[in-house]
C-alpha cells in the first residue's frame, strides 16, 4: 500500500518523539511544508522498506501541481491589483465631467439650463416634473406629453435660479390613467473619485455613486 504524505508525517512523529499536542496547527499546507514533510519522509523511512519509485514520482508530482497552484494564484492576485489599479488611474480622468447615473434624483444647476434624466417602465401620455431646492420647498414644476418606454432627457429652464443641487420628482401616467413606473436618475459633475472597499466610486452631487452606476459621461455644457 502507498504511503500518504500524512504516514510520512506520523512516522518522522513517531521517531523523533514529537508529539501532536506539541506540533503548531496550521489550516493549510504549503509547498514549503510539503517538500520539508516529503524530505523528513524520505530521512525517517524504514531502510527496509524504503519509499516505492512510482511513489516518490507520484508525491514530487503532487509538489509540483501545489507549487503551480500556488504561483497562479500569486499571479492571479497580482492581475487583480493590477486591474483596480488602472481602473482607479481610468476613473480618475472623469473629474470635472458631467455624468448620468440610474440612482438618486439630483440634479445641479450650474447655469441657465441643466438636464434631467429617469427611465420610464412604459409609455407615458403624461409626465409631471417636480423641482425642490436643499430645504425640500417646491421650486418649479411643469407637464411633459407623449414620452416614450426607456430613458428620457428634458431640459430645465432655470435661468434666475440659485446655483447648487436640487431634487427632482417624476410622475408619469400612461392614456388610460395608469400610473407608470418611473426610475430617477442622477445628473451632476464628478467632483471627486474614492477608492474604498475594494470597490470604485465617484462623487456626484455630493453623493458617492458605483461606477457600475453610471450610464453617461460627457463634457459639461458651458452655459451662462
């Protein structure tokens, strides 16, 4: 019968006097271990009964397959930083631009116009638009007509309104009276980019928003 890596184990134990009591646990074995275990065998073995070839052969092949597991997982945490890391550096470009993202319901006014965003889940005869300034008090509010199922873009006149970040409500009802499922979104500059938790995210409208969120990235329209 073959003998185990862990018969080897127990043999040099078993010569040395070591008891298991005596011996530090670990929860995994490295390759370190393995050829320490594996050359403690081969000094501890029985000259009698010396180690099998096809078995040397056979745990020098279970070496080698841990040493290459090892050093791809190396390899694979390494790609990994990698990619974080230029994503991190990808990101950072995205500073002083104007993003859309399909979470929140803010929007900033930095000139005479600035643009909404939501989805609609079908469409819509009529749609009610809700401006409301930091304090939550109605600002602005107006109908749109005939908006279709998905995204949607209307343009908020808000010349003479204060510069800052407002929220926005959505209303939509579709030619019988139903009440249309409505998905608002996120409009604003990237004011800056955080790297946290193993995750990316962008700062709009002082809110942090998941890269994964955000659908639209261009230059800011420069208004006056």
């Amino acid at each position: 019968m073959e003998t185990s890596i862990a018969t080897g184990l127990e043999n040099v134990v078993s010569k040395t006097g070591t008891t298991t009591s005596q011996a530090p646990s670990t929860k995994s074995l490295g390759k370190d271990d393995f050829m320490k275990l594996l050359l403690a065998q081969l000094k501890n073995q029985d000259p009698l009964k010396p180690m099998e070839g096809t078995e040397f052969t056979a745990q020098l092949a279970q070496f080698s397959s841990l040493e290459q597991l090892s050093n791809l997982n190396a390899e694979l945490k390494t790609q990994s930083v990698n990619q974080i890391t230029m994503g991190y550096a990808q990101s950072v470009n995205m500073i002083g631009k104007e993003v859309v993202a399909n979470t929140g319901n803010t929007v900033t006014v930095s000139g005479s116009t600035a643009g909404l965003n939501y989805s609609l889940a079908k469409d819509a005869q009529s749609v009610t638009i809700s401006i409301f300034d930091k304090d939550g008090r109605l600002v602005k509010t107006w109908d749109e007509t005939g908006q279709k199922a998905g995204m949607n873009k209307v343009t908020w006149n808000c010349s003479g309104i204060e510069k800052g970040d407002y929220t926005y409500q959505v209303a939509a009802k579709d030619a019988q009276g139903g009440i249309v499922s409505v998905e608002t979104m996120t409009t604003g500059l990237v004011t800056a980019v955080n790297f946290k938790n193993n995750q990316i995210t962008a700062t709009v409208n002082g809110l942090e928003v998941s890269l994964g969120n955000i659908v639209e990235v261009k230059q800011p329209e420069s208004n006056a």
